[in-house]
C-alpha cells in the first residue's frame, strides 16, 4: 500500500477540486526537524492523504502518518527506544493569515505559498507534533548518583533538648 515515494511538491487545490487520495511513503533522512529530534534517520514514513473541500468549498486534507519502532532517546537511562509514532492531521489550506483566523477550529492552518504544497515539510512538522512528550522504557532501571536510600543517615533533630529546658522552668 505504501511502496512509492510521494512527490515532493503538489498543487492541493486542484487534488481538493478533484478529491483525490495519496497514499505513499517519505524517506525518514529527508525529514531534518524530525530527525533532530531521533536517534537515527534510517526508516520511511508511511502516508495517507485525503484532499477534499468542505462545505464551505474550503480546501482540507485529512491524513494519517505513521512509522513504526523509530529510535528515540529514553528520558530515564537515555538509551535507545524504538517506539511507534502514529497520527492524523485535519488541515485547512490558507493563502493568508485572515484566512487562518476565520477557519473553524477543526482544522489546522496550514500556509500555502507559492500555490505549491512541500509533502516533507508538511509531514516533517506533523511527525515532530506526535512525537511522546516523554520516551521511555517501562522497565529500565534508573542508577542515581545519590546513593540508596538505606545509606542515607538519620540527622539528629535540633530541637531534641529544646522540651527538657522548657520543662525545667
């Protein structure tokens, strides 16, 4: 289903016009932001976009992302994690920023310039946005540098003999 590249610049309001469906894949090395953000670039995207015009003959795409065991650093032991990112976009193309402010809050803005849509930086930032906010691994044993807490001495309480002088009164 996923096995050809997508083009890398397309007009969305002609495959609006004509409800047009592409299904593809983006190599994952072409994708810089998201790969900042990896381990490693090595992988592809998998892609299904939906071009159509609501009822209000705006121009939307509606899409799911999706790439499986990406490599992504745990936040505990900060070793490799290969996890699954997948997600969906509800966006609406706009030419101007007035545009942006009168869409419905059911789509995303997404600026249009030069009448021609960037596939891989339209997928590179939706990827960076489904990236977990927290990568980790549900068993990976944490190793502090403060020590266990059976070493940790009890401190003597200053205010110890503070009840015996006020009894003494």
């Amino acid at each position: 289903m996923f096995d050809t590249e997508l083009p890398r610049f397309l007009d969305p309001r002609k495959l609006c016009d004509g409800q047009q469906t592409i299904t593809g894949n983006v190599e994952l090395s072409t994708l810089t932001g998201f790969c900042s953000y990896l381990l490693s670039d090595q992988g592809q995207v998998n892609v299904e976009l939906h071009f159509s015009r609501d009822n209000a003959h705006r121009p939307i795409i509606k899409g799911h992302t999706a790439i499986k065991n990406v490599q992504i650093s745990c936040q505990r032991c900060l070793d490799a994690i290969g996890i699954d990112i997948i997600g969906d976009m509800n966006l609406g193309i706009v030419l101007n920023e007035e545009q942006a402010e009168k869409l419905p809050h059911e789509y995303d803005p997404w600026l249009l310039e030069d009448k021609k849509l960037d596939m891989r930086e339209l997928i590179d930032h939706e990827m960076i946005l489904n990236i977990p906010i927290v990568a980790y691994h549900s068993d990976c044993a944490v190793i502090t540098e403060y020590g266990d807490k059976e070493t940790a001495q009890e401190k003597p309480n200053p205010f110890e003999g503070l009840q015996a002088l006020l009894q003494k009164d």
